[in-house]
C-alpha cells in the first residue's frame, strides 16, 4: 500500500504549523523591539503595551491546533492509524494551506501594526488599548484561515 497520502497529509501539518508559527515570531520580534524600547526608557508602561506585545503570538496556535486536528484526523496519536489515498492527502495538504498562509502574513503585519500602538501608548497611555482594536481587525484573517482549514479538514474529507 502506498503511504504518499500520508506523506502529503504530515506535509500539511506541518505547514500549517511551520508558516502560522514563524509569521508569529516575526510579528512577536516586530513588536517585542517596539516595546522593549518604550520599556527602556519607561517601564511603569509595561502593562500599557503587554497585550500588544503578545497579540501576534495567537497565528502560532491557530496552525498548531490545524496540524492537531489533522494528525487527529490520521488517528497518529491514538486510536486506528488510517492511511489516505494521495487524493486525500493532497487534500488535506491544500486544507492546511488557509491557515499557514493566513498565519504567516498576518502574524507579520499584526506585529508591525501592534509595534505602532506600542508607539501610541507610549506618548499617550491613556490611549493604549485603543491600538488593540487595529491589531484585533487583522487577526480576524488569520481566524478566517484557521476556520476554513478547520472546517475542511474536519467537515469536508473522510479518510479511510
């Protein structure tokens, strides 16, 4: 029996969990410089840019959850162990994508945006969590991605 379908799903997991995670830690040094800097020269304002400061760290466990759901999905951490045809597994590789792809930009571009509020706090704190509501208007893509990945490789292909 050929395991290329299982070699494509894996590959999807992965994906979804590699791109989300590193648009993450992009976005999170983007914004962790901003902050630091504020820090340096005030650090009562930690509180004011902590949540900007993590925000973009969600992208990352929205492809982590994807790729949990697909190895889930392939019974690999209990239960029957189901093998895909490669038509299954090129499926589930596609399904992935959503969520990588979502995870990656806008783990970057959330960061940028959270790293200008970080900027707006630290000249007006008592308008910090203003910037929140920019850096919450792009995580909704990333949501949008995690969602139709979730959706498809959970809903929309059987394996088996």
């Amino acid at each position: 029996m050929s395991e290329i379908g299982l070699l494509y799903a894996i590959a999807g997991a992965a994906v979804a969990a590699f791109l989300s995670g590193t648009g993450s830690a992009i976005g999170l040094a983007i914004v962790g410089r901003a902050a630091s800097g504020v820090l340096a020269e005030d650090p009562e304002k930690f509180g004011k840019t902590f949540l900007l400061a993590v925000l973009p760290s969600t992208q990352g466990f929205y492809g982590f959850i994807v790729a949990l759901f697909i190895l889930i999905k392939l019974g690999m951490l209990g239960g029957t162990r189901l093998i895909p045809t490669a038509v299954q597994g090129g499926e589930i590789f596609f399904a992935a994508l959503p969520v990588a792809i979502a995870g990656f930009s806008s783990g970057i571009h959330q960061g940028k945006v959270c790293a200008a509020g970080v900027q707006m706090a630290a000249k007006q704190p008592e308008s910090a969590m203003r910037p929140v509501i920019y850096g919450v208007m792009v995580e909704t893509y990333a949501v949008l991605g995690f969602l139709v990945s979730f959706l498809i490789i959970m809903l929309g292909i059987k394996v088996g």
